[in-house]
C-alpha cells in the first residue's frame, strides 16, 4: 500500500520531470517509485535506460517534496533491482 510520503516523492520527481523535459520526457522515462524506507529516506525509482540522464537530473533538481524544503542526492545507479539493493544493504 502506497503511504502518504511516497506519493509525495513520487509526484514531486514526475512535476520536475514535466517542468524540465515536458510530456514526451515523462512518457520516454517510464518512471516509477520502486521502494520507499521513511527510516532512511532512500527511495529506489525505476526508469527507462534510454531516459536516465532526465531521471538523475529531475531528482538532482528536486528542492520541495510535500510542500516541504528537500534536498536530494542520488547514491547509486544500478542496471536490476538486485544489485541496487544489495548495495544499499551491504
């Protein structure tokens, strides 16, 4: 079930994406919020190889999730979903 705070982010990123790249960045990047841990505050999105760069930057760009001041800062890329959450537990 979708929380409050992931649906935040998530709506958050998707404007950003909106206001930098437009309709087609939106519809080209396929993006989608993955994982959500409120304890940590990290966040896994998914989204297509060929709209990675629009991704990094409408996340890198984010100051406000919520109505509230945010700052983000993107730790890893990984090509599975494996291999990120390994990286994030080890």
């Amino acid at each position: 079930m979708e929380t409050g705070e992931e649906r935040d982010i998530f709506n958050a990123v998707s404007l950003n994406l909106l206001k930098l790249f437009g309709e087609y960045g939106v519809s080209l990047a396929e993006l989608t919020l993955i994982d959500f841990n409120s304890e940590t505050s990290h966040a896994i999105f998914r989204c297509n190889h060929s709209a990675l760069e629009m991704a990094k930057t409408s996340i890198s760009a984010l100051t406000e999730v919520g109505r509230k001041r945010a700052a983000t800062e993107i730790v890893y890329v990984s090509g599975t979903l494996k291999a990120i959450r390994r990286r994030i537990s080890s």
